[in-house]
C-alpha cells in the first residue's frame, strides 16, 4: 500500500512434521504451490532455528506471491518423495507481513 509502513520484523510459518510413532521427521526440503496462480517455489530452510522435524513453510520473502486478502496454498515437503502434502491458507495483512489463517500446525504422513 502506498505510505503503507511495515515494521522490521521477519515473518515466517513453521510446522512439525512427524512420524505415525510422534518421531520428528528430519531432512526435508519444502515446496509452496499458489492454487490461485500456479507459482511454484521452494522455501529456504537456512537461517532457521534449528529443531528437529520443524519446517519452515513460508516467510516473508515469498508475500509478494500471495494476496493481501489471502491464498490457498498446497505445502509439500519431500526427501526424493512426497512425504507430505496439505492445503494452506495464508494472507498479508496490509501488505507487510505473511500470516497463516489456516492448516495444521502439525502434519503426520
């Protein structure tokens, strides 16, 4: 938004992924599809406090894929395979910073 001030925080979604036994799943590379447009991308996971089994799903370096209003968008998190797949929403509130409306927090394949 013009004039539109945002703060310096850096915003980022995390899940934990997990085995059926609640074992953290480790070693995964994660990948957003937008439903709306069909972007597809690759989410970083350097820079990220490191604990096992925890993702990170989106940050602030992807809002500008997604609208202000919202967007659904399809998490994969993959090691040579799909391990897991789920359906995100996620908006940018006033255009500053990435939020998630909806989706587990915790995903078991």
């Amino acid at each position: 938004m013009p004039g539109q001030v945002c703060t310096a925080l850096f915003a980022y979604i995390q899940i934990a992924v997990q085995s059926q036994a609640g074992d953290p799943i480790q070693g995964l590379s994660i990948s957003d599809s937008v439903l709306r447009t069909g972007a597809v991308f690759t989410v970083p996971q350097s820079g990220v406090p490191n604990s096992p089994g925890r993702y990170v799903i989106l940050d602030d370096n992807f809002r500008n894929q997604l609208r202000t209003s919202g967007d659904s968008v399809r998490v994969t998190g993959y090691d040579g395979g799909e391990v897991f797949s789920a359906t995100y929403v996620f908006d940018v509130p006033e255009g500053c910073h990435v939020r998630k409306v909806s989706g587990p927090d915790t995903v078991t394949p």
